[in-house]
C-alpha cells in the first residue's frame, strides 16, 4: 500500500516502524518542530527524527486544514490509506476524502469510551481496569468514525500511565498492521459507535495532579498513577511542593484528619485520606532529585502528626 503516515510523539514511532517493514510510506506529516528545555534549542519530532533516518518527505504544516500547498501535494501522492497516531492537527473532510481507503486512526481506547487527547491518563484516574486499541475510520467527528478492530489489555494495579503507554504504543503497532492486511483482502466490517457509550478523556493540565486529602486512598491512588509521568501528583509540605511519584493503598483505619501523617518508616509516609490512608513511596522536591522515602527521610524530619496540605 501507498501510504501517508500522520503523527507525531513518540507513541506513533512503533506504528510508523511496522509499516514501513511491509508497505511504502510516501510521506510523513508532524507536528512543526518547536524549542524546548532551557536553551530553547529546536527539537525534532521523535516521528520526524525516524522519517529523516529513513528518507521519506516530511511536511509540517502549522494548521494543515488550511494548508493549500500541502494539501494539493497529499493528493498528488494518490495514498491508498493516510494512517494517524497521535498527530495532533484534526484532519478536514477534504484530507479525510483523499486516501482511496480512507484515513485510518490508532486510538489508545476501547472506544466509544475515552475519546479525546488523554485516554491513557483517563483510563487509570477513573479507575479502570481494562483498557486497549481501536483502530478507526476517521470522520469528521472527534473519535467518533466507524471502529475497525479492538485489541484488550488488563491495566496492572500499580501501572501508571506511562508503563501504560509504552505498552500500548507496541500493541497499536500491530493492531494496526493487523487492520490494514484485513482492508487489503477486503475482510474488515465496520462497526458504528454507540454514541450513548461515548466518554471523553481531556487534554491534562498541572493543576489536574493538586492532590485534594480530602478524597479516599483509592481515588487518590489512581490520580497519581493516571498523571505519571506528566504532569505529576503533588502536596504541599511545610509550604513547600511536593511531587509524588509512587504510592500505593494503605490501611488506615483511624479517624485522624486528611493529610495529617499516621505513619512514617523506611517502607513509606503513610498520610490519612478522607477514607483510609496512601503510603507515599517516592517523591521529589522542587529543583531536586526523584528520591525513595529512604533517601527522602535521611534529610528530613517527617513526624506523626505532621500536615500535607
């Protein structure tokens, strides 16, 4: 097959890679590079770093929807698909109508359940306990075209969004290799989303990682798992933040207030929730280093009774 693949972060390499094992990859689309880190030096795109190693076109269109050149140059390509993961441009209806087979999307979701930017963040903060890939036939709709296959997973009891999202950025991979054999014998059936089904996973924000004491251990729990790595659960200590980045279930079962300290050793801060207790297991200051509660208690006094805020 003739292919244009769209996407952009390092979720969509794995995808790009099989394809490029059995098909031909006319060109690539990404995102414009853009600077980041202190010096503001100009990064690449881990999908555009890959297309470059490989030879293939890139285009890097800010708003591809309005694009006319880029545009005009997809359709002389005559694609037989466009695939998309994660690119982060929506595709208009004059893009979707090009590729003969259409343009064929890898969600990390069982949809209709979590469309949007975020389904793996979404998928553990509310508590899930099974996730995986659909791939679909893109409308004009946010996640909303006609899904072609679904591949299960079990999300893990401690697993957080990002041991969650290395996961299924292989098994999307060959859901989608699997997905576009099937168009090519003609052996996939679309099938319509239940709308009524539907849920929506929004993009994430730092302020979404502010621990609230208040709620019980396991909501909390799921947070932190659920904005792991990015954007990262945080408490505030002696006025200070706190970032968390592993934690698990305690059990409490007192009547102490949310946030205050019931136990500390070398295995973790064990903090009062509204119902029940979370064990703080490693946490990082600002400025410092990511430290086990070992290495963070061999620098700092933390007591019974002390307060998170």
């Amino acid at each position: 097959m003739r292919i244009i693949f769209a996407g952009t972060p390092e979720f969509a390499v794995p995808t790009l890679e099989k394809i490029l094992e059995k098909h031909d990859v006319v060109a690539v689309l990404t995102q414009p590079d853009k600077p980041k880190g202190r010096g503001q030096k100009v990064q690449y795109s881990p999908v555009k770093e890959l297309a470059l190693k490989c030879n293939i076109p890139v285009y890097q269109p800010s708003k591809l929807k309005s694009d006319r050149e880029v545009i005009d140059k997809l359709k002389d390509l005559n694609p037989d698909v466009i695939v998309v993961v994660a690119y982060g441009q929506i595709l208009s209806k004059e893009v979707l109508d090009i590729p003969k087979y259409g343009c064929i999307n890898v969600h990390a979701s069982l949809l209709p359940k979590l469309r949007g930017a975020a389904p793996i963040n979404w998928s553990i903060i509310n508590g899930d306990t099974k996730t995986g890939i659909t791939t679909m036939k893109m409308d004009v709709g946010l996640d909303t075209g006609d899904m072609l296959l679904k591949s299960e997973v079990e999300i893990g009891e401690n697993e957080t969004a990002g041991e969650l999202h290395d996961r299924l950025m292989f098994l999307g991979a060959e859901v989608l290799i699997e997905t576009l054999d099937r168009i090519e014998v003609n052996q996939v059936i679309p099938e319509k989303q239940d709308d009524s089904m539907s849920s929506y996973a929004p993009m994430l924000n730092k302020e979404l990682g502010k621990i609230n004491w208040n709620l019980d251990s396991k909501t909390i729990n799921n947070l932190i798992r659920g904005v792991t790595p990015w954007p990262g659960a945080f408490t505030y200590y002696q006025n200070k933040m706190l970032k968390i980045w592993k934690s698990c279930i305690g059990d409490y079962s007192g009547n102490s207030s949310p946030g205050q300290v019931v136990g500390v050793d070398r295995n973790g801060i064990e903090v009062a929730c509204k119902n029940g207790s979370l064990i703080i297991k490693e946490v990082q200051e600002v400025g410092g280093k990511r430290l086990d509660i070992q290495a963070y208690l061999n620098g700092h006094n933390i007591s019974v009774g002390d307060i998170f805020e």
